[in-house]
C-alpha cells in the first residue's frame, strides 16, 4: 500500500504542475485526440519471500492487447492519456519436480484495465516526437483458464476456469515505458499515430485471499505454494491510431465581423445605402 500511496502522490503532483504550464503556455497544440490502440503483451509473474518459485524459469509468451484512449494535452510537452484496455496476465512454466516428475504450469488470465498515464515530450521534432511515459493502472479480473501436466511418478493433466479460488480479482500496478508520436495529413483529415513500449508492475498480490487464509480450497496448489507474494509483471508493445477532436470553425467574433461588412455591402448595393 506505501508503494501506492507514492505513485498516486507522485503522479498528483505532476498533474498539478502540468496544469500549471498548461496556463501559461499560448503557442502550444491543444487539440484533444481519441483513438484506438493495439499490440502484445507478454506477461509472467514476479515471486517474493518464495525463493523457489523465483528460480524458475518463465516462458516468453504473446498475447493480445488493445483498447480506447484519449490523449488531452496539457501544457507545451506534456500529455495526459487515460484509457481502457483488454490484457492478459499469467504466466507459462516447465519445471523439475523434487519428486522428478515434469510439470508444465501456465495462467492465461484476461482483464478490463483503467489505465492513467503521462507522457512527457522531448524536444526533438514537431514530426517525430519522442516521449516518456510513466501511470498507473486498475484491473478487474475477467475470465481466464490454469493448466496443470504433470507426468509420472503421479500423472496429472487438469484444465480448471480461474476464479477466486485461484486468483484475485483486482489488480493494481504502476507502468513506464517511452515511445514515440507524429501528426500525419492525410487528404483532409489529421492523424495522430503513437508507438511505444511499456513495462508494467503489479503492486498488489494476485494470490486469492481465500485460498490463502484457508476458507477457500486452493485449486491448483500442485503447481505453486501459497506462501509469500505474486506480482503480475507484462512487457507491451503497441501502435495507438487517434483522430483529433478539432473544429475546422473560425472565431466567432470574426465570422460576425466579416458576415456584418457581407451585409452593409449588400444593403448598398441593393437599396443604394
């Protein structure tokens, strides 16, 4: 909880400055932009107080990721960039056990995620900007399956759905990462394209509070110990797509101005005025 109370400090406070050079800044873009994004995650679990569990070695595995974004400027060189995501969490294993048995172990686990980050633009080209980007993120667990082979002295093959015997079911983390974003006319219409690549952290344990103080029965406790912490890790790559929300109107007080010289020119014309 002390790691979260420091990210939402910090992320608060550059919220506040930003804010604050948003008002003094005049010759900045400020046009806000909505858009789609998508790529891969590839995710594994990070284990504390388990010493064991952290010597294993994890499989690289893809999944998909995707979502909506908006991305509000708000100041000269920063951004801030809420969206709502689909991602997967787990992890993929083959290990030896004691009993010299093979086991594969993997969680494929599917979430709904809020996500607040702020990129911070570096000033290198109008066309092609790179930036930092660091956030938070809250997840709500979906849906998902563990799977579970294990061969002889004790052969096992099981498929069991998650739930909360087996995982919680809110997830919470901090991500940073750095990427890159231009502005591309096509025709008539502004395009605003992102590239970047994040790694994520989760700050809470995803081992079921049930199954851990005992008043739910641990579904798959063949593959792990419940004992210490399991922190969801994910490295994601993504291109974001994003149109800008832009009036093409002009001030008003100037369309008043030339429609009022429109119509003293067109009386004098007419009516000889």
């Amino acid at each position: 909880m002390k790691k979260i109370q420091i990210i939402i400090a910090f992320l608060l406070g550059v919220s506040l400055a930003s804010f604050g050079q948003s008002s003094k800044d005049n010759g900045s873009d400020k046009t806000i932009s909505l858009g789609l994004k998508g790529g891969v995650n590839m995710p594994r679990m990070l284990y504390f107080q388990n010493k064991s569990l952290s010597e294993l070695a994890q499989s690289f595995t893809f999944t998909p990721t995707g979502g909506l974004f908006v991305d509000i400027p708000l100041g000269e060189a920063l951004v801030f960039a809420p969206e709502a995501v689909y991602v997967q969490r787990g992890t993929d294993m083959t290990y030896e056990h004691h009993s010299g048995a093979t086991v594969h172990y993997s969680m494929a686990a599917s979430y709904a995620d809020v996500r607040l980050p702020f990129e911070l633009k570096l000033p290198v080209s109008p066309y092609f900007q790179p930036f930092l980007v660091v956030g938070a993120e809250v997840g709500m667990r979906l849906f998902g399956q563990i799977h579970l082979d294990r061969t002889a002295p004790i052969d096992l093959d099981v498929t069991m759905d998650v739930g909360d015997a087996n995982l919680a079911l809110i997830h919470a983390g901090a991500l940073a990462g750095l990427g890159v974003r231009s502005k591309i006319n096509l025709g008539a219409q502004e395009i605003l394209l992102k590239l970047s690549v994040t790694a994520h952290q989760g700050l809470l344990d995803s081992y079921a509070p049930g199954e851990k103080d005992g008043t739910v029965a641990a579904q798959n406790v063949n593959a792990y110990q419940i004992a210490g912490l399991r922190l969801p890790q994910g490295l994601e790559a993504c291109l974001s797509i994003g149109i800008p929300l832009k009036a093409h109107e002009e001030d008003a007080c100037a369309t008043f101005s030339k429609d009022r010289r429109w119509f003293r020119h067109s009386r004098k014309t007419s009516f000889g005025f």
